[in-house]
C-alpha cells in the first residue's frame, strides 16, 4: 500500500464506517457460523466487527508487518496466519464461513482472484458461504491506489468466475461505490 492508501486504511474514520457500514451491508442476511476465516485483514478494522460474531476466527494476512500488528492486538482471540490467500496454509473443509473486504483488488492478477476462489472453496465445509465485497473501479479509486498493486473485479463476472471456482451457488449485488458477494459450497 502507499502512504496514502495506508493512512486511509488504518484510520478510526475508516474503522468507523467498517462497523457502522461497509461489514452490516456486506454480511447482511449472512449466517458466519461458529468457524470463520477472513482472508487479507490488513490493519485489523473488519477482524474486530468479526470476532464477536463467531465462537472461533482465523485470519490470513500476506503482509508480514500487518501479522506482527494483527497477533499484537487480536492473537489472544483469534488465530493470525501470515500466508498468501491464493495458497491458504490451511486444512480442506475446516470454516463454515470465508470472508475477505476490500482486499480482492490487491490480488495481482484475475488468474491469482481465481486462485484465492478456489482456495476459498477448498477450506470450506459443505454449505458454507464465501461473502465479502470490494470497490467498484473508479478515478479516485485508481488515485489512491497509485504505485499499489490494484487489479479491480468487475462485479459483473464475479458470480460466473465463482461458479468457475466451484461454487453451486453465487450472487453479486452492485451498491453505491461498491459490491457485495456471497457464494455457497455445494455438497
């Protein structure tokens, strides 16, 4: 991340419309179940609206400093994994739930999105659910993103390249300057 995508992401203003906002319409009607996995934490704002919601939560984080931050601040309470999301460091069928926000854009490439789809799939038991939601591509989006990594996904193929992925069921709904996913394990 640069210093500006960084600022912005560790903010109370931004931990504050993760709360209050952006994870309600993101996990609205989402049953995590006892078991959850959150794939690309970053600085930890959607880690803390999760953890009381389930009995048990893993993370992923890729980026080394962010672990060290992550097990500083939630490692009595959840476990935190520095692992790569499109090789997640971690047993099939294990979750009742995999969620990931705003962090799929970060992935380098739609072929590694894929990956980290079927990753997705793989720790997951049957009947559970994959749900996040990301930003839809935009000038000040791309602005904040300059020098990152920044592979935007079109909310408009993501429900197929899920069902690619191996998901029986997948759904996309566009908001305001974002989307929504959610996508089953079938039997």
């Amino acid at each position: 991340m640069n210093l500006i995508h960084r600022r912005l992401c560790s903010s109370r203003k931004w931990a504050r419309a993760v709360e209050e906002q952006l994870l309600p319409w993101a996990l609205e009607d989402v049953s995590l179940g006892p078991d959850a996995l959150e794939i690309g934490p970053g600085y930890g704002a959607t880690t803390r609206v999760l953890l009381p919601r389930v009995r048990h939560l893993s993370v992923v984080e890729a980026d080394a400093s962010y672990v060290t931050g992550l097990r500083r601040e939630f490692g009595d309470r959840a476990e935190v994994l520095h692992g790569d999301g499109a090789a997640l460091p971690l047993p099939d069928g294990r979750f009742d739930s995999v969620a990931c926000f705003t962090m799929l854009h970060h992935v380098p490439s739609p072929r590694l999105q894929d990956v980290l789809f079927a990753e997705a799939r793989r720790v997951l038991r049957p009947g559970g659910v994959f749900a996040g939601c990301d930003a839809l591509s935009s000038w000040s989006f791309r602005l904040i993103h300059l020098g990152d990594t920044c592979v935007p996904v079109p909310p408009a193929t993501l429900a197929a390249r899920l069902r690619a992925a191996g998901f029986g069921e997948a759904e996309v709904t566009v908001g305001k300057g974002s989307f929504r996913f959610r996508a089953v394990r079938g039997g």
